[in-house]
C-alpha cells in the first residue's frame, strides 16, 4: 500500500473539443480527483470558456487552472472569470496561476522585471477583490483605481500557483492553497520541502498546501508514439531554469542542444536530441504497473496528487481506464 | 423583427440563467450577455445559457477590444461554437472610457474608436479563418462607429429616439449589404412610465446614454447646452446621480429611451420596421427584473397579430 494521493488529468487550451469534452465527461466515473487544464498562450480553446465547459460537463471532479499566465490576461478579468467559475463549480474550481513559461513568455515579447512580486501581488489582489475589498493597487502588469467587484458577499477561490524557482517556490508555501509541479524527481524532492518549510515558517501546516505534479505522463502500453513523448520532453527542458538543471546529473550539453533548438525552430527539432535517459527523467512512461510505480514514488515525497497527461496520443482513452484501474487496485489491495 | 434582451450585468449566475430559460421557452429570439463592466465574464456566462436553452441565440457582448486581444475574442468565440453549435453572435464596442480606466485601460476617444475598428477586421478574419459564421456586430452612436459597422455583419444603434434612430440609419442605409442587420439597443422599461425621472433605473440608464452622447451628435440635435451640465457633473462624480438626472430633465431623458406601457411598444416597434431596423435589443433596466423579461414574452406573442 502506497503513501496516500489522489490521481487526475491535466488537459490544454490546445487539445480538440472532442478530447476534452470525453474527459470530462469520464473523469468522475474514471475516479480523478481533479482535471487541470494548463493554457497554451493564444492557442486552440479558450481557457475560461473550456474551464466552464468542463465544469458544466462533469458533477463533482475539481476543476483547476493549471496554469493561467497573470502576465497575460487584465487582472480584472482574472478576478471576474474567477467569480463566474465559482459560481458555476459551486466550490469545485480551483484557480491555477503562474507567470508562464520562459518560451510562451518570450515569444509573445512579455517583459517582467520581477516576477516573484508580480505573482505576489496578484494573488494579493484577487484575494481582496474576492473579499469584496475595493482597491487602488498597482504593479508592472496591472493599474486598478477606486475597482471592486460589487460582490455581496466574500467569496473564497483557492489559489495554486504553478511555479519552478526557489524563490517562487517559497512564496507558494507562505501564501497558496496549492502548488502544481512539474520537474525530474531530484527536483520535486527539493521543491516540496521548500515548500512545507516557508508554509511552516509562515505559521501554516505543510498540509494547508497541496502538492500537485504534473510531469508529462506517455503510456507507451497503448500505441503512444514515442516521437510524441520525445517532443513535449524537449519542451519541458527548455522550459526549464538552470537553477533546476543543476541538480541533475543529466548530459548539459545535450540539454544546452535541446533548448537552443526548440528555441530556434520547434521542440519538433529539439525531439531529435532526447535520448531515453532524458525522456525517462523528464517523464512518466511505459507500462501501467510501471507508470504508477513511479506515482507512488512521488507521492512518498509528499505531493498529493498526480497529474496524467498529456500528450494524448495512442489509445488514450483506454490507456487512461487501465492507469485509474490499476491506481485502484493498488489502494484495495490487503 | 427579432427581439433582444440583455441580461443584467449584476445577476449572478442562477438568475441569468433562469432569466434566458424564460426568453428561449417564451421565444425571444436573442439573449445577450454583457461583459465588462459587468462583474461575470460573459464568454463564460454565455456557456452556461448555451447547456441551458434550446432555441435562442446568445449574444456576447458589448465585448471591449480594449481590454482583450482579438486572438482571446476569436477564441472564445470559436470555443463557445465548437462546443455548443452555431449559436453566438457578438457585440463589439469600445466600451466605457470610465469604467476602462478603472482597470488600468486607458487612451484617447479617437484611439478606442480606430482600435476597435481595427480589432473588427482581425476578429472578422480570425472567425472566418476558423470556419465559424458567428456574426459580428458593432454597437454604435457617433457617425465614424456607425460607417465602421459597414464592415461587421450588423450594427447595434445605442439610441431610442425615433427621429435620432433614423438619422444614424441614414448615414448607412444605401450602402448596406443583403443579410446585414439594422439593430437598436435602447435602455427599456415596459410599463408605467408617468414621470421617467421618479423611475431610477431607467432614468439613470438613460442618462448615461445622454452623457456619452458624442459631440457631433449633440449639436446635430441641438443637444449639446442640455447636456452640457449633466456632463460637468459626470467628471467630477466619476458615476451618476440624481443630480445628472435632474438636470437633464424628463424630456432630454425621454430620447434616451424607450419607457412606456406595451401598448405604446408595439406601436414604437411598426415605427421601427417602417423605418427599416430588423432588431432590437432591449437594454437595462428591461432585463434587471424576472418580470422584465416575462413582459417582453407576452408583448412578442401578441406583436404583429392585429
């Protein structure tokens, strides 16, 4: 029997109506705790459109951000989407938030100066737009004059910040519900501690934080394509900080070759460079019993719950039937 | 003539869903839905009508180019018709240049009016790109907005006055295209209407509209001194009153508007196809109230049957 956690599904803004609405659809009947959906900056599904769609299609599986860039969206209309996917969870939204990758950052040509004080005052200033607090507040993304949201009442949205760096990481102990993380092992290890130590620290139980990964997860039992998995690795590592890599013991150079390609073309070429050491520390992947081996490995480091997905490809549907089951099986095993 | 309504922009979510249940089994043809400075996000409201009607079509708008970026409208709108069929228009408009401030959106009139048009282009394009033929409209009141909305699928006239209803018809009319459609979105209160400044929703409604109206407008109408005061009193209050009110005075108030009982609307609405409109919205305080909505039901079902 394995350290207790919880197991959902992370989808994008980029997947197809059909993929995500099967989902949602299943989600409650598969078991999952929670479908995250992280936006792809200006592509494929609205993220508060197939938030709401989401919610409206499943009854009781949380449904979060995961994650929704503050740099890109007025923090007004954070706040008032925030309002109208409480109202429709009825409790079951959860608002996942962070800066944004470094490539999405870059590409849109989006500029942050500070980016840890950034998020700190933003998840500052939904909280009092929340409470019904009317605010004259400012930073380097946002200008808010004599603004509130006319709520009667306070209303209270927890907040889970999807964040790498120390400095972040910190920040996410002392001030959010959750954390969603995504990284190799030897990271999640130092990244949870780091955690529970600033929530400690900041008078909270470690346990007032939840600890979400998300590693991309490639059920290659079930006809996944292996060039599939080797594209969104060579995404993750160049999304990547140093600060994270330098506790690795992979090859730097090849990781420098990755990143610089995907920086230069597309993580499409930078796949031509993950070899099946990278892809096995970088990713989840190979047999269900495998698969969930290593779920339960990283909830022996105290997250909470684990995200399956994406990519989607192979026979996803029934790939993800067989994950739960085996999840299953294992918590009514003697 | 279609009819209109829109919701009001501080219902929650089980009140603006019950009132578009009501407007689809009663068929009103559209429901629309505000966004900013409305305090839900309407894209996201609008989801949640489309999983509870059947019949109607759901209106997002009056959206701000300002404040989103056309790649974001092009995409809930493309989101909102994979999901739930062929069913959404929008509205797009510059929006309150008060209201925008207070959220760090600032820039001259002249700006939002040369960036929303320009947003319409790239939203137009990008709906089109998409393969979607939800229509574009562009809410309108100053003559440049109203030329503008020759490139949208339709416009919506921010007036109630019949003779200023027609001016701005005027300025398009022979160069519309088949199938575009000549709207009106007015403040509307269906009922007892004795003294229009003693009825604070209307009144302020109207108000409001009165204040924005543009200068050129204005003087065309010789409106301008009228209005003159109310407008002073805007800028130093930031939001409006009884004193905005009052010195507008019922009569300036009354163009503003459509207030009156269901008789005086039928009436009001013959005028209106005479004159060539094929829609009309009918905006706050209409829609604030359940009862609101139900008026509107039973002044449809009987309209056009004598």
């Amino acid at each position: 029997m394995s350290e207790s956690y919880e197991v959902s599904i992370g989808i994008t803004t980029h997947m197809s109506v059909n993929a995500t609405g099967w989902i949602a659809q299943n989600s409650d009947s598969l078991g999952a705790r929670s479908i995250w959906i992280g936006e792809d900056i200006a592509l494929g599904q609205e993220i508060f459109v197939l938030t709401a769609a989401t919610l409206l299609q499943s009854k009781k599986v949380r449904v979060g951000t995961g994650i929704i860039p503050v740099t890109v969206h007025n923090i007004a209309t954070l706040a008032r989407a925030g309002v109208t996917l409480d109202e429709i969870g009825a409790g079951r939204f959860a608002f996942g938030l962070g800066i944004g990758g470094i490539q999405d950052l870059e590409k849109y040509g989006i500029h942050i100066k500070r980016p840890v004080t950034e998020l700190r005052k933003s998840v500052k200033t939904l909280r009092r737009l929340w409470a019904g607090e009317t605010l004259d507040s400012s930073s380097e993304k946002f200008s808010l004059h004599d603004f509130n949201l006319g709520q009667p009442s306070p209303i209270n949205i927890p907040i889970f910040l999807g964040v790498r760096g120390p400095k972040m990481l910190k920040l996410t102990g002392k001030v959010a519900d959750g954390v969603i993380l995504s990284g190799p092992f030897d990271y999640l290890r130092y990244a949870i501690k780091l955690v529970d130590d600033a929530a400690e620290e900041a008078g909270r139980s470690k346990n007032d934080v939840e600890k979400v990964v998300w590693v991309p997860t490639i059920p290659t039992f079930k006809g996944i394509q292996e060039k599939v998995a080797r594209r969104v690795v060579a995404l993750v590592i160049a999304d990547t900080p140093d600060a994270v890599l330098d506790m690795l013991t992979v090859d730097r150079e090849k990781v420098n070759q990755i990143r610089e390609t995907v920086a230069a073309s597309s993580p499409k070429e930078g796949a031509e460079f993950v070899d099946d050491e990278l892809l096995d520390v970088f990713s989840i992947s190979g047999t269900k019993e495998h698969m969930v081996d290593r779920f339960e490995e990283v909830a022996s480091i105290g997250a909470t719950e684990v995200v399956i997905g994406p990519p989607f490809s192979g026979d996803w549907r029934k790939a993800l039937v067989e994950i739960f089951a085996e999840v299953d099986s294992r918590r009514v095993a003697p | 003539m279609r009819w209109g309504v829109a919701l009001n922009v501080r219902d929650d979510m089980s009140e603006s869903l019950r009132k578009a249940e009501i407007a689809d089994r009663g068929g009103i043809d559209n429901v629309w839905v505000t966004d900013f400075p409305a305090i839900r996000y309407a894209p996201v409201v609008a989801a949640a009508i489309a999983e509870r009607t059947k019949s109607c079509r759901i209106g997002v708008g009056l959206v701000s180019p300002l404040l989103y970026p056309s790649t974001q409208i092009v995409q809930f709108m493309s989101t909102l018709v994979d999901s739930y069929g062929a069913r959404f228009d929008l509205l797009l408009g510059p929006g309150d240049k008060l209201v925008l401030a207070s959220i760090g959106v600032s820039c001259s009139s002249k700006l939002m009016v040369d960036k929303t048009t320009h947003a319409l282009d790239e939203i137009k394009q990008g709906l089109s790109e998409a393969g979607h033929t939800c229509s574009v409209l562009l809410g309108a009141q100053g003559p440049k907005m109203i030329k503008a909305s020759l490139k949208a699928d339709g416009v919506l006239l921010n007036y109630a006055d019949l003779e200023m209803a027609e001016w701005a018809l005027n300025q398009i009319k022979n160069e519309v295209r088949a199938g575009f459609q000549l709207g009106l979105f007015p403040p509307t209160y269906v009922g007892d209407c004795q003294d229009i400044i003693t009825n604070q929703s209307i009144s302020y409604s109207a108000a409001m509209v009165a204040i924005g109206l543009s200068r050129v407008v204005s003087n065309s109408f010789g409106l301008l001194d009228r209005i003159q005061a109310a407008r002073i009193l805007m800028k130093e209050h930031g939001q409006i009153n009884m004193d905005m009110v009052n010195s507008l005075g019922s009569e300036i108030l009354q163009r503003f508007a459509f207030c009156g009982t269901s008789e005086q609307l039928r009436n009001y609405m013959k005028t209106l196809e005479k004159i060539g409109f094929t829609s009309i919205v009918f905006g706050p305080p209409q829609g604030i109230r359940k009862r609101g909505v139900e008026i509107l039901v039973k002044a449809k079902s009987t309209y056009g049957m004598d």
